[in-house]
C-alpha cells in the first residue's frame, strides 16, 4: 500500500517573492522508478507595517501581495535518493510611496538533490534527509516588481521524519545564501525550520481513503543586507514565526491538502511590512514506473 503523504512547508519571503526548502515529497514515492507531480497554490500579503519591532499606522497603504501557483515534482532514482524541481507562476502587486505596480509570470525555479537513510521497524518508519538545493534564476528581476532574484542562490535542508499508523512528526531545519545582486545589493541570508506534528485520525482499507490533521510551526531568520553603497540596509533582517493547521484527504495515490498560515510573532529591524495570515491548497498524485 502506498499512501502520498506530501509534506510541503511554507511560508518564507525574501526580497519580496517565494521560497521554499526542498523536498517536495517527503514520503512518496517510496520505490525505485517511481515519480509523482503536484500542483500547490499560494496566497501571502504583506500590509501590516511595522517600526523598531512595533505596528504602526500603514498612512501610505503599502502593500506586496503574492499569488503563486506552483508544479513540483519529484523521480527516485532510489528510495534513498531523489531529484525534485519547483516551478512557480507568480502574480505580484506591490504599492510603494510612488504608485501601484504589478506583474505577472514565471519565477525562479529550484531544483532539489533528495538523500535519505531509512529506519524500518514493526509498526514504524523513519527517515533522515540531507537535501542540498539551488535555484536556476529564470524569473523577472528587473523593474519595480521582480519575481526572481537574477542569481543563482543556493541552500541545505537537514530534515528528520516518524510515521506510524496513527502519528506523524517531521523537523526540517534549512537555509538559504544569498549572493549579490546584479544592481550591487545584497540581500540577507535565511536560515529556519518547520516542524510538524499530525495524527492520523481515520483510514479506510477498502478504499484506501483518509485523513491526516497536522499542526506546523514554521520559524524564519533574516540577517540584515546591504545598499547598492555598501552600507548595511536598516530596513531588513529580522525573525518571523507561525502556526500553520493542516488537514490532508487521500485516495489510493491521490492527495489534497490545505494550510492556513497566522503569524504569531516577528522581530524585524527598521520599518518594514510584516506578513498577514495566508493559505495554501493543492494536489499531487504519484506513479509507479
């Protein structure tokens, strides 16, 4: 029986669009030859302005609203290794103190190199996963709104798993680096982690059909970047943090999934958006080869 369980994570900005460690699929496909391709849609604003730390009134209405609407897919060579690739279309509307800007099309895509150690036991698995990724810079980069970074970025997940028949626990703990820019400025690195929790509250054998409930806490740190002068940039940098409830239907090799994400905590330097609640949905299906 083979069951997708698509743990896809989310919930990182950085210089204004979308990030995401690898993998795609934690858990499926688990067979040598196998491969599987989801589609997942994004929704994020930033409104909420906020100074030294504190909100403040958004007088000028500023605003960087993201809908992304992602492919991702992932082949095992092995169960132990794995490639997987993301690739996002992204629909960006900013309002700055000058004027409302938007843009729409492909972004930067990542491509992820999955390694994993099993442990098998009765009534039990486990996995350790290193996973270093990169991102293949074909997105716009240029103007007022970009939708990608013009550079090829890189970044390492470290992540852990448990599944039982009733329980489920992932750790993933990642990071980004950022190189310069073409214009000469330098974002600031990201380093995170995410963590989940699930149950498994229902399973049909008939059909193969059920559920899983899950709770995620998704941590991010922002160091601070650099102006096109080389003077650090004031307004960047910082931690976030939110809670992310989870609910995942499947039948056979089929799976839909919806989170909602809500904010609870965020220290960022100088005057910048802070992020509002967001949500993502989507639907993967896997095959054997």
């Amino acid at each position: 029986m083979k069951i997708i369980l698509l743990l896809i994570f989310w919930f990182s900005c950085i210089s204004g669009f979308l990030v995401a460690h690898q993998p795609v699929m934690d858990m499926a496909p688990r067979w040598e030859g196998g491969y599987g391709v989801q589609t997942r849609l994004e929704y994020q604003d930033k409104s909420r302005l906020v100074e030294n730390g504190s909100e403040i009134v958004n007088l000028s209405g500023l605003k960087d609203e993201s809908t992304t609407l992602w492919l991702e897919g992932v082949y095992s060579f092995t169960k132990e290794h794995r490639i997987s690739f993301k690739l996002p279309w992204i629909q960006r509307n900013i309002t700055t103190a000058t004027g409302s800007f938007s843009k729409n099309g492909v972004g930067d895509m990542i491509i992820g190199f999955i390694n994993k150690a099993y442990i098998n036991k009765k009534g039990w698995t486990a996995n350790v996963s290193l996973t270093p990724s990169f991102k293949i810079p074909i997105g716009h980069s240029d103007g007022a709104v970009v939708l990608g970074s013009g550079v090829v970025d890189y970044g390492l997940s470290v992540s852990g798993s448990y599944e039982s028949f009733n329980f489920y626990s992932l750790f993933d703990a990642f990071g980004w680096v950022y190189p310069e820019r073409g214009d000469g400025t330098l974002p600031g690195n990201m380093a995170g982690f995410d963590w989940d929790l699930g149950i498994h509250p229902y399973h049909n054998n008939l059909d193969n059909t059920g559920i899983f409930l899950m709770m995620g806490v998704n941590g991010r740190h922002y160091s601070q970047g650099r102006l096109v002068n080389g003077t650090v940039n004031l307004n960047s940098g910082g931690q976030t943090l939110e809670i992310v409830p989870t609910f995942v239907w499947y039948k056979n090799n089929i799976m839909t999934r919806f989170q909602y994400h809500m904010p609870v905590y965020w220290n960022l330097h100088g005057t910048q958006l802070a992020p509002n609640t967001g949500f993502q949905m989507g639907i993967g299906i896997a095959f054997e080869s």
